[in-house]
C-alpha cells in the first residue's frame, strides 16, 4: 500500500480536473503522514424539496491532515499515535472497521488529487522506491474518506485517508508490496465519475466505485533521487 504521493503544484490543474479553485498556499510536494494535504468534498448543502431537480453539486478543496483520526480519540497524542498507520481505508472492511466506519457510514466521501503515488519494489529484496503515474501525465483523483475531530477544548483536526482495493490481478501493481502478501492499490477514480461518488446517495452505492484502475493507463518508474 501507498503511504506517500505528490501533490498538485501547478494551481490551473485544480480548476481544470478537479472544478475547485487552487489553494491559497500550495501543499508541499510530497505528502506522509501527518503531513498537510487537499481534498476536495462537497460543501455542506439544504436537502432537496421533493419534486425539486437537485442542481450541480458544489465542491470545495479542503486543507487536512493525511492519516484519518476518528472522532473517539480521546486526546491529540492520541490522534498522533493513530493516524500515522490509518493514511489508507481497506474499501472492502470500512463498514466493519471502528477507525473508518463513521466516516463512511456518514458519506463523507473525498477525492485526493495527486500527481503520483509511490511504493516499494522489493523483487531483489532491496526496496526501490518506485512512482506511479498515469501514463497521460494528468493527475489522479483518488478516493478517500474525512473525518473531523475536536478534542475537549477548541483544539480540532481535519484529516483524509485514501480508499484502497485489491490488486493481486492486477497487471502492473501486482509486483509491488511485501512478496506473497496481498497487493493493494489506491482507488482511482475515472474522471467522469468524480460528482457521482461523491453523491451516492447511499453507501452501498459508493461501493461500484471501488474498483482497480486500468493497468494500460499507469506507468511505473524509480523514483530519482
């Protein structure tokens, strides 16, 4: 699994793959966990009036910490210690996991724009870092989950993690990960499909949309150091 990507640094591409305007401070290049990311959800809205066409969805691009902290943390210390290993949400155990099931059962649903993601080849025993890419070169939109958390006081945290899914079968994301463990993968969103998972109106709905990302669109090259 992917425990670090590179963000968006060219402000256009927000408004042209992801219709939100670019953040006032660009996030860093590349982003671990606990480290600050974006994400883009929908802006909290009035239902519908029964009858009532509902109109295009509003988005909004969001400033969180990426590593997901539930709202049950007890304590900020707390949420540090836990949300360094919660940065990725298994699709197929969210409504059964403590960590993540609020967040999906509540629908809030994210896309985390990225340029790459990387992980470790570890075919020669020796990891090689290695960055994932789409082979057009556009960015990624994948799908996660936010949560937000307050502690006793004012103090508050908006954080995301990314949705995974099995990729065992897959053509290209097979090699990578711990051999004879199970392979794992982001879940990519088509682009088409960004307004739609983030509106399922359902839960059960959102599930289609977690599914591999065509190998024939991906590249995968050592990352340069």
């Amino acid at each position: 699994m992917s425990t670090q990507y590179e963000s968006l640094q060219l402000a256009s591409l927000y408004p042209d793959a992801f219709n939100v305007p670019a953040p006032e401070k660009p996030a860093g290049r590349d982003v671990w966990p606990r480290k600050p990311g974006v994400f883009v959800r929908l802006v909290a809205s009035e239902p519908v009036a029964d009858g009532v066409e509902p109109g295009k969805p509003e988005l909004e691009l969001v400033t969180g910490q990426f590593g997901l902290v539930p709202t049950w943390v007890k304590s900020a210390s707390d949420a540090k210690l836990r949300s360094t290993k919660l940065v990725n949400a298994r699709s197929e155990i969210v409504t059964t996991s403590n960590n993540f099931r609020d967040a999906w059962l509540g629908s809030q649903r994210c896309i985390v724009p990225m340029v790459s993601f990387q992980i470790d080849d570890l075919r020669n025993g020796k990891p090689v870092p290695t960055r994932i890419t789409r082979v057009d070169g556009k960015p990624m939109g994948v799908a996660g989950l936010w949560e937000r958390w307050q502690g006793a006081g004012a103090e508050e945290i908006v954080s995301f993690c990314l949705l995974t899914v099995n990729a065992n079968s897959h053509a290209l994301m097979h090699r990578y990960g711990q051999p004879g463990s199970e392979k794992r993968m982001p879940a990519i969103l088509n682009e088409g499909a960004y307004n739609a998972w983030l509106t399922a109106p359902q839960p059960e709905k959102a599930r289609e949309f977690m599914r591999a990302y065509s190998a024939a669109l991906l590249t995968a090259n050592p990352v340069q150091k």
